[in-house]
C-alpha cells in the first residue's frame, strides 16, 4: 500500500465519526457527505486542507515504521536503484 495519493487528491476526517476521506483539492470549501456514517460537512480550505493531508500520511508513516522513521526512508530510497 503506497502512502502517496495521486496529485490532486487530499485527506480530510468526518467531523462526526472521524473517517478519512480521500477528496480532490479542488473540492475545498465544498460541502461533503461521509460515507461511513452520512454526515455532511463542509471540506475546509485549500491550506488546512494540505496541512491535514500531510499530517494523516505521517501518522501513517509513523504507525507502519514505528520510530525508525529514517531507517523507513532510506529503505525506500533503496528499493528505487
């Protein structure tokens, strides 16, 4: 499973259950429906938008590498020769 989303996409959490959902930047200030629990919300702007998105990936990066995030890193950097 990649930790990269395609380039436009971003994460954003459902305010009421707190489901990440993946959606376009372009769909900042939009209003949004969870699928998980049906609420509906309004994305937030384009920059806390980015911001969350990269959040999310390093708490993702930080529970599938532990601490050792720089060994993770230089793994990947491995992997790519």
């Amino acid at each position: 499973m990649s930790l990269l989303y395609k380039k436009a996409d971003a994460a954003t959490a459902c305010p009421c259950c707190g489901e990440v959902l993946r959606v376009p930047l372009t769909a900042a200030n939009r209003r949004a429906k969870c699928c998980r629990c049906g609420e509906r919300f309004t994305i937030p702007a384009k920059q806390e938008l980015i911001d969350q998105t990269v959040a999310y990936l390093m708490s993702r990066r930080e529970r599938e590498w532990g601490d050792d995030t720089a060994a993770g890193i230089e793994a990947l950097r491995d992997s790519g020769d």
